[in-house]
C-alpha cells in the first residue's frame, strides 16, 4: 500500500497504474441487491487496484480494476481524499462517521467507475457487506462524483460522505432485528388523495381528510412496546416523569405524534416548506409513524421504505403504493448532520413540542421518502427491541 500525497496530484502513479494490467477491465460494477443493499459475495468480489493511505483513516482508499479515463481517475483520488481529511479534522460533527472510525467498521473505500444495482439503478454511494463480520466496504462512483459536481469540492462532498455513514454503522451491524408486529389496517376504503387535489384543499380540510386516514390506513404506534413503563419526558425540558400507569408514556406520545401530524397538513409553513411531507402523509406513501425508545441506536428518526415488490394496494382506486414508516427514536437527541438538528434546539425528540416534532417529521420525509422509494430501500436499522 503507497501512501497518498493528499495535497498533490499522483498524476505519475495513476497514469501508470492505469497502463497495461487494467486494460480489459469492467467499467462498471453492478451490485446484486435490491435498492440501497448489497450482498456480502457482491463485496467479495475482486476490486483489487491502486490501494493508497490517509493519514488518520485506517481504512484503504482503493482504486478499482477497471477501464478508466486518467484524468477521472485521478480527480477521483484527489477529491475522495481530500473529503477524508475534511472529515477527519472535522470529526467530533459528524457522529456516524466517528463510530465507525472506533469500531471499526469500514474496510475499504473503493472508487469505482460506475456503481449500479441490478436494475441498472445508479448509485453515488453504496454500502456493501463483506465476508468478515461487523465491517462493510463503501463504494464510490466517480462517473457520479462528475455529474453531481462533486470532483474539485471535496467540501461538498465530504458532507454528502458523511451522511452515508449512517448505512456503515448499520449495515455493519449483523446483529439479529426482530420484526415489527403487524397492524390491522382497512387499506380497501383508504380515502387517500392525488396530489393535486391535496395541494387544493384547505388546512381544515386537510387535517380532517389526515383523521379519516387515522381510521382506516395511517397509524401511530409503539411498534416494539418498548415504552411501556417507562417515564416520558415533560415537554420542552429533560425532566423524566414517572408514569401513573404502565401505558402512560404510550398513550402520551401517541397523542404527541398525531398533534404533529396535524400540524404538517394545516400549517402553511409546512405545504411551502415541506411540501413532500404534507402529500405523503394523505396520498399513501406514509402508512406509520412509529415512536419508540432504542438505546441501542443513536440516531433521532429514520424512515424505512418497502421494496415494490412488496407494494400493496390501497383505496377505492386499488393504487399500488410503497408503504412507509418514519420512526422516532424518543430519548435520541439530533446530530449536526440531521436536516431538523436547529429545529429540535437540543432536546431529545421526546422532549419536544408538538410544533417542533411536526418539523422533524416533516424535514425527516421531506428529504428522504423520494429516494427511498425510488430505490426501493428497506432501513437496515429498521427497530431494535430494547435489552
């Protein structure tokens, strides 16, 4: 392994490494998985090339066996790395890539030329499981890098690597997920609305049309009954409140998360702001918002999107949909890097009022329901049942 002059170009030794031996190689590497999941035999496979250090990160940055264009291949080194060394001066902001520097997880950083799933679906990034347990490989596109203006920025681009290290530490986690108990939904009388017409409608309306969902599809639930129990937190503070009754913290927070959903379709702010958020959670996409508590996990919300071949048929007009779920992990505080971090001002999720949680909600779908159910994405840190 050569180590790499991070702040000079290593035109020389890529010009030369990308003579002779890499000629007949693949230009593209296609992942046998489904949306954003990857086999441990796809990250076996042989990407053996040009290997280099940085200083601070233990893991290899390689540089794949393939067909390249010298001078991608050489901005890809330069600007990955650079990102690296962004992300390792600052790493006390970005939490998800210090965990997994501690423990770890990542065994290589390989570039590739291109990245595509099965489908033929492109990637920029993606997390692969390898044959050695608890560590994972990310993958990178250079052809990606290009087009999404990345190469050259390695200040933008180690922003967008550090939000995918949320998928390092989960998918290098094998340890066994129980899954969530099923819930009764009546999904053939679904009053879900197109987009339009829930664009149209009042505040009012909306919030009536969201009650009827409550009834038939939409639910909010303690998916694992991991808060029965337990203390709640009184809202706006970090004050634990002992429960009169053992179902206290559930019915609490149930009542919390519905106030919120309310809040998403009747206030302005949200259709303007947020307006993903408004249409996904009365045109079908959203079908529960989950709160629970998980120690175990140190992120706030997620959403977890089923794959389409798992897609149901919801309302009188029998539309197929991707159901989706948004959790909230309860006793979690936002990260730097969460997209609601100044919304949420510090308190942990349980804590906050339910105008506060509406725009966690609201910014957690707004920035990640689209991609998910595009690629047909399945949470690899879906719930935890609690020790």
């Amino acid at each position: 392994m050569q180590p790499l002059k991070v702040m000079s170009r290593p035109v020389l030794v890529l010009t030369l490494l990308l003579m002779g031996s890499w000629a007949g190689g693949s230009a593209t590497v296609y992942a046998n998985h489904s949306g954003h999941q990857a086999s441990a035999k796809d990250a076996a496979e042989d990407s053996t090339g040009a290997s280099y250090t940085i200083p601070g990160l233990t893991s290899p940055l390689v540089l794949s066996r393939a067909e390249w264009q010298t001078d991608l291949a050489d901005e890809a080194v330069k600007t990955v790395s650079d990102a690296f060394i962004i992300l390792l001066q600052r790493r006390a902001e970005f939490p998800r890539f210090d965990e997994s520097l501690n423990r770890n997880l990542l065994q290589q950083v390989v570039i590739e030329p291109r990245v595509l799933n099965r489908d033929g679906q492109e990637f920029t990034f993606l997390v692969a499981r390898t044959t050695s347990p608890g560590q994972v490989k990310l993958l990178i596109n250079a052809a990606a890098l290009q087009t999404k203006q990345y190469l050259h920025h390695p200040d933008r681009l180690a922003t967008a690597l550090a939000a995918e290290f949320q998928w390092v530490v989960s998918k290098a986690d094998t340890a066994p997920k129980l899954k969530a108990g099923a819930v009764e939904r009546d999904l053939k009388h679904a009053a879900i609305r197109p987009d339009g017409e829930i664009t149209a409608m009042s505040g009012d309306e909306r919030v009536q049309a969201l009650n009827g969902l409550f009834e038939t599809y939409l639910k909010t639930v303690d998916e694992q009954k991991s808060l029965e129990g337990q203390a709640y937190y009184d809202r706006g503070t970090t004050t634990l409140v002992q429960p009169a009754q053992p179902d206290s913290a559930v019915k609490l927070y149930d009542i919390l998360v519905r106030e919120a959903l309310q809040t998403i379709v009747r206030d302005p702010w949200f259709l303007e702001r947020t307006p993903q958020a408004v249409r996904s959670l009365l045109n079908g996409k959203v079908w529960t918002v989950a709160f629970a508590r998980i120690d175990q996990r140190d992120w706030a919300t997620r959403t977890r999107v089923l794959p389409e071949d798992k897609a149901v048929t919801v309302g009188p007009a029998e539309r197929r949909i991707q159901p989706a779920t948004v959790l909230i992990n309860l006793h979690r505080r936002a990260t730097p890097d969460d997209p609601f971090a100044a919304e949420s001002k510090g308190l942990p999720m349980g804590a906050l009022s339910a105008e506060q949680l509406a725009r966690v909600i609201a910014l957690e779908i707004q920035h990640n329901i689209v991609e998910k159910s595009m690629t047909g994405h399945v949470s690899q840190d879906a719930l935890t049942a609690p020790k």
